[in-house]
C-alpha cells in the first residue's frame, strides 16, 4: 500500500498518502539528425533531467511549462506509455510501465489533441466499449454515465459519430470516458480546449466536483491560467526536463515577477492614465494598456481609474505563462 512520506520541498499536500512519486526520473531519447549525405550523427535528448516530485491522494496540481518542457513525456511516463531511463517512478504504489494493465484500472487520461474515442462509432459506442473493456458493474457505469452526460450536455451528442464531433464536443466526450471506471487519479491535458467560454466554466465545476466528491487526484497540463486558478490549489513549473517551481500561484507570479495588463478604453484621446500602482505600457488613441503586478488585486486600480477618467469599457488580461517562465528560467529561479 502507499506509504506517507513529506511533501517534496515543503510544497502543499502535507495531508494524505503520496499516490504518485518521482525520485530523480529521468528520461533520455536517442536522436540520429543527417549532417551530410548519407551521414547521420546520434544526439541524446533529455526530455526529463532528475525530477522529484510527490502528489498526494486528493490534490488537484497544475503542471505547467513552455512547449518541449517534458510535460508530455512526464505524463507518458506516469501512465506507463513510456519507460524512465533512470530514477524511481511509483503511481498508486505501482511501477507504471511494468504494471501498466493494473494501473490502467486505476487511472484517466485525457491527452489534448487525440482522442481515446473510437473515431467512426458514436459517442455511446464508445461509453459501452469501455463499460465491457473496465468491467465496470452495471449500476455504477449507468450511474457515472447519467451524472458525465447532464454535467457535460452529452445528451444529443451520444448518437452522434465521433468523427462529427467539434473540438469542444470530443473534449467533453473525452473526458467523460475517462471518468466512467471511477479511476483514483486523473490526467489531463489542455481539458478547456476549443471551449466556448461557458462550457469552460461548466466543465472546470464538473472537475472541481470530481475531485471534492470522490477525492479524485488530478494532474492538470494547461496554457489557460484561469484553468490553474479555479482547479488547482498547487503548481509546478517545469522546463528544459527540470522542475523550477512548486507552490501556489501566487508564489509562482513572484518568482517570475509576472504581470497582468489592464486594458482601458476612455470615451476620448488622453494623456497616459496615471494611477498607483500600474504603469501604462502602450498608449493607441482611446486605448491605453497598463501594467500591475500578478500577485496584486486587481479590485483598487479598476475603482480608481474608474472614478478617475471617462469610461467606455474595462478588462484585464492574464500573464502569459511562457513569459513568466521565461523570466524564471533566465534568473536560475528553480525549486
């Protein structure tokens, strides 16, 4: 059974069993690139370069970086699709990719652009597919299929073909299936992809859900930050193969000394808007952009430009996470 053992670093999950841990995993590719006719010479590429981590049972973490950072490889790993070159990788008290048929039973995945949906068969034929290859009992995949289809609005999509379907629609249908067989631990990747912004909010309250109700543990890959911010209460940053960050949001906006944009529309031309705590960056007719740190409340500085100048309209953009990265990563910030 898995055994308590302290967060890494002090980071958040100090309560609960570690379901999932890495002790300096690494993972190393052969890469052969032409250099000349008929001339090949061979690169190693390392995607992950000594990861330590743990992620307790219950936790829902955002893992986060630029493209090529070995996210992907990571959760390839951790499902047993691919096999460490070095270090040690447990999941559930298993070895991911000796025990891959246990594990299976115990986890979902959800990877982003492709799909674990038979392509030509509808939705539903794929729910009964996995009702057969989980063995799930009869009254829970009714039960976890009724409650995936009325939180997810599946209901006039189950007929439908896979191949039919739009980006948003195959996400939700995905997502659903990884859920049917009431796995322990949940990996997703890019879930909110292709979303209108509605069904964003329904499917990261669907998550929240799962991860309250059942104490599913959920390690979530993103580029949207409001995904992070209403879904995880941990984030860690990797890049290059190596983890730079873990800790909350917060923490990870101070480290990269990110910030967010207020963008403000006036009625007419202006001299640069001049509040506290902002600076105006760009300045295009009415339009004026200003810049204020991440980990600030946004709240004071709209109320004071608001009572301050004429309005037309207010908004407020997030930190690009690969800036912030970026930062991080030229100033050696690493956990």
């Amino acid at each position: 059974m898995d055994k308590e053992e302290p967060a890494v670093d002090g980071g958040p999950g100090a309560q609960g069993a570690a379901l999932i841990e890495l002790d300096g995993v690494e993972k190393v590719f052969d890469v052969r690139r032409r250099t000349g006719f008929l001339k090949r010479e061979r690169h190693e590429v390392r995607a992950v370069d000594a990861l330590s981590f743990r992620v307790r049972r219950g936790e829902m973490v955002g893992y986060i970086g630029p493209n090529g950072a070995g996210k992907s490889t990571t959760i390839k790993m951790l499902t047993g699709i691919l096999t460490p070159s070095g270090g040690r990788l447990r999941v559930a008290g298993l070895d991911p990719s000796r025990e891959r048929t246990r594990l299976a039973q115990r986890i979902g995945v959800v990877f982003g652009q492709r799909t674990t949906l038979w392509w030509d068969l509808p939705l539903i034929d794929s729910y009964r597919l996995m009702h057969r290859m989980y063995r799930i009992p009869d009254a829970r995949y009714r039960e976890n299929l009724d409650r995936c289809v009325e939180l997810l609005e599946l209901a006039d999509l189950l007929d439908v073909p896979v191949r039919q379907l739009s980006l948003g629609q195959r996400m939700r249908g995905d997502i659903a299936a990884a859920l049917l067989h009431d796995p322990e631990i949940l990996y997703l990747d890019e879930p909110t992809i292709g979303l209108d912004v509605i069904s964003k909010v329904k499917v990261r309250g669907f998550l929240r859900d799962v991860n309250t109700e059942r104490g599913t543990t959920v390690l979530l890959t993103t580029h949207d930050l409001q995904d992070i911010e209403q879904l995880c209460s941990r984030v860690m940053v990797i890049d290059h193969g190596r983890l730079m960050y873990d800790g909350p949001l917060a923490g990870l906006h101070e480290a990269g000394e990110s910030e967010r944009t207020l963008v403000v529309d006036l009625e007419r031309e202006l001299p640069p808007v001049d509040v506290p705590g902002a600076r105006v960056v760009r300045v295009e007719g009415a339009r004026q952009w200003l810049a204020f740190p991440a980990d600030r409340s946004a709240a004071p500085l709209l109320a004071h430009v608001a009572a301050a100048y004429p309005l037309v309209d207010l908004s407020v953009r997030e930190p690009d996470i690969e800036a912030v990265i970026a930062k991080m990563y030229a100033g050696r910030t690493v956990s």
